[in-house]
C-alpha cells in the first residue's frame, strides 16, 4: 500500500508572498501620505485665517458726540474684501441721506456733521488691521446729547433699529467668507462681484458738502 500525501488546495510561494507584503505596505504608505497631506493643508488654511468683525460705536467727548462703524480682522491672516454692504433694520442703506433718515427718523443732530469713512471693497485687510469705514461727528450740545440719548436707547435694547455689515472677502488660499457680524462668518465657494455701497456713499457726501 502506497502512502499519497495530499496536494494543496493553493501554493503560495516565498515570492507571491514578498509582493502581497510589499503591496500591502505600499498600500499603506500612500494613505499615511494623504492623510498628512490633508493635515498640512488644513494646518495652512488655518494659519491664513482671516476673521473680519464690524463694530458699530456710540461715542463721545469734551467736543463730540460720535458714530463710527469699524471692521476689525481679528484673525491670523490677510483678508481680501470682495464686497460689502450696510442694512439698517433689514434694508440696504444707499446714501448718507438715506443713513440719516433711519439712524435719527424723529429729530436729527443740529449742526454740520462731519463725515470720514472709507471703500472697504477691493481692499486687503491685514491680521490685527482695524478699518475706520465711517465716522460721523456732531459738535457736543445739550440738544445733540438728548438726540444721541434718544438713539441709544433704540439701538442698545434692540428696539427698532439694528445696524449691520455684511462682508465677503477671502484668505490668500481663495478661501471665501461671508461675516454679517452677527455669527461666526461662514464659508461660501465665491464672493458676489463689488456692490460698489461704499464709494457711492462717499461720492454722494462729498457732493453735498460741495
């Protein structure tokens, strides 16, 4: 009686297996790669991030009694400002006529104001920056500070006036933004093209100071 010693379903040798193992380990390897790539892009996008806040101010001092909208970058990159507007209570303002009439619908300041400000759009702000985009002063009188009382009081308890600055702007990746001052701005794929709110609001000024 002859002994026949079984044959093996599959044969694997020494070969095959250094290539499963060196496939297996290159395998690996590319994915280790991507994922640190993933990280070092993330860990560049953030250390470019910008951040813009609004800051709409009531002020004053011996001489003046002041409002100033500013827009700050507090975060740790330039940002590239692509558009902008100013809404009051939900409407787009289009003119410092149109400005005054809702910030003081009652009984405005008496007294030439003065008006500086800025175009915001097309313009870099860089990390720690603070834009003055207007400022509007009136000359310190018992009757301006009962107004600017009056327009404290409705803007402070969040009555009927509410002023606000939407921006959209970008980091040096094209990463865009959108910041309305009231959340964290939020990420969007692309900025709409310049509004333009700026510059007109200051060409209607210096032409009613003419």
């Amino acid at each position: 009686m002859t002994d026949k010693t079984p044959t093996p379903a599959f044969n694997l040798n020494f070969e095959t297996v250094g290539s499963l193992v060196a496939m297996l380990i290159g395998m690996v390897a590319l994915f280790v790669a991507w994922d640190q790539a993933q990280v070092m892009r993330k860990q560049q996008h953030a250390s470019v991030w910008p951040v813009l806040s609004p800051d709409f101010s009531i002020d004053g001092d011996d001489e003046s009694l002041i409002l100033e909208l500013t827009l700050a970058n507090e975060g740790v990159g330039p940002a590239l400002v692509e558009s902008a507007f100013l809404t009051l209570s939900g409407e787009e303002a289009s003119s410092p006529t149109y400005l005054m009439s809702q910030l003081f619908p009652d009984k405005q300041p008496v007294g030439q104001a003065r008006f500086n400000g800025s175009d915001i759009e097309k313009r870099i702000i860089g990390a720690g920056d603070v834009v003055q985009i207007f400022r509007l002063a009136w000359p310190q009188t018992e009757e301006n500070t009962a107004v600017f009382s009056e327009f404290a009081t409705r803007y402070v308890t969040g009555g009927d006036l509410n002023v606000s600055l939407t921006a959209c702007y970008c980091s040096v990746f094209d990463r865009c933004f959108l910041s309305t001052g009231q959340d964290r701005p939020a990420r969007i794929n692309q900025c709409a093209e310049p509004t333009g709110f700026f510059t007109k609001m200051l060409r209607t000024r210096q032409a009613t100071e003419q």
